[in-house]
C-alpha cells in the first residue's frame, strides 16, 4: 500500500541557509533506492481553512517498510541533522486508503463497530 511523508516545513527567514541547500542538493539520492517519488517540495499551500504558516513537503513511497527503512537509513542519517538544524518541520508517515474505499463506507464499519460494542 502506497505510503506518504508529508512534512508541515517552515524555513526560518523564508530562505534556505547553507545547512538547507547542502540537504536539499542530497536527500533526493537517498529516497532513491527506497521508491521515494517526490511530489510535492516546499510548495505554497492556499489555507482555506485553520492555519498553516510554510509550505508542504511530499513524498510518495511504495509501502510503510520502505519509507520508514528510508528514514532509518544510514545514508539518511548522515544528512537528516541538516535539515531539523535549519528548518522547523512536522514530519508523518501515512498510508494511501486502499483499493475500493469509499467514506460512505468507512462510517457505515464505524456504525457496525459501534452497534456491536467494538
């Protein structure tokens, strides 16, 4: 099942400093190897709801154990410190719904869970 980092990132002063661009110029070569598929990077986001000062972050992988195997990486590791030393991020891992969802579904399981008490 398809899995999603996002990342909620803000860059103090608005400009990546060296730390940002040296990340920046080598993370890309670290998702690689993992099925990272990057969508979406420091995209301005149009609020149109609550707040979200910054901009966004995504990255597709092809599963849960490759993007958290990314992330454990020792090539990671190596340059991850540059990024959290100079930006300001929340970063989560989700998974993709998956094939035949639909919402109308999901409530109508959350009804039967709740008429069977569990």
């Amino acid at each position: 099942m398809t899995t999603y980092l996002i990342n909620h990132l803000r860059i103090p002063g608005g400009v990546p400093n060296e730390k940002g661009l040296a990340y920046l110029e080598q993370v890309q070569a670290t998702t690689e190897p993992y099925g990272g598929r990057w969508l979406v990077l420091d995209a301005e986001v149009h609020v149109v709801e609550g707040a979200w000062p910054g901009s966004a972050v995504l990255i597709e992988f092809p599963d849960m154990a490759k993007a958290k195997a990314w992330y454990n990486s020792a090539e990671y590791k190596q340059i991850r410190n540059l990024r959290t030393d100079s930006t300001i991020n929340d970063l989560i891992l989700v998974d993709a719904v998956g094939p035949g969802f639909t919402v109308a579904g999901y409530a109508q399981q959350i009804r039967a869970a709740a008429q069977t008490g569990g």
